[in-house]
C-alpha cells in the first residue's frame, strides 16, 4: 500500500532547486575579488597623492620665483589634497554605479 501523497511538495526536492539556483546565480555575478579591493585602495591612494605632490612641487617653485606673505607650498599642498580627495570620491561614486 502507498501512503505517499502528491498534494505535500517534497522538502529535499525544494532544498536542492534552491541550492541550484543560489549557485546558477553565484555563477552569472561572482563576488568581487580581493585584487579589485586591492586597486580600489590604490586608485584612491594615487587620485590624492599625485594632486597633493604637484602641489607641493609648484608651491616650492613659486615661492622661489614669486614670494608672497604667505607659504605657497603650504597653500597649494592643501589645494592637492582637497583637489586629490574631490577626484577620489568622483571615482569612487562612479564605480559604485546607480546601486
């Protein structure tokens, strides 16, 4: 005699269509890697360093050729790091996307 009924879904039947599905969908959108960490952080290091270090260099030139009261190499250091943190956070809200 059957006592199996059609009416209950089977338990292990749905476990592995949702397993399969959470790894049909692991595999069309991996997790990000540790390396796309590791050139974020670099990305952000340079967009702020560079601006910063120009500033510094233009700023030690002009206080040779054109001195004022105040520090150009102070001044343009502070714009560079301003300038550098401004372009950081554009890319950083451009590679975030519409998310």
């Amino acid at each position: 005699m059957m006592a199996a009924s059609t009416d209950k879904p089977d338990k292990p039947a749905d476990e592995i269509e949702r397993s399969a599905e959470r790894m049909r969908k692991s595999r069309e959108a991996p997790p990000p890697s540790p390396m796309r960490g590791l050139g974020t952080f670099g990305m952000i290091g340079w967009s702020i360093a560079v601006p910063t270090v120009g500033g510094i260099f233009l700023g030690a030139w002009l206080d040779r050729v054109a001195p004022q009261a105040f520090s150009w190499t102070i001044t343009l250091l502070f714009a560079g790091v301003i300038l550098g943190a401004i372009i950081a956070w554009r890319w950083v809200v451009q590679e975030h996307g519409p998310d």
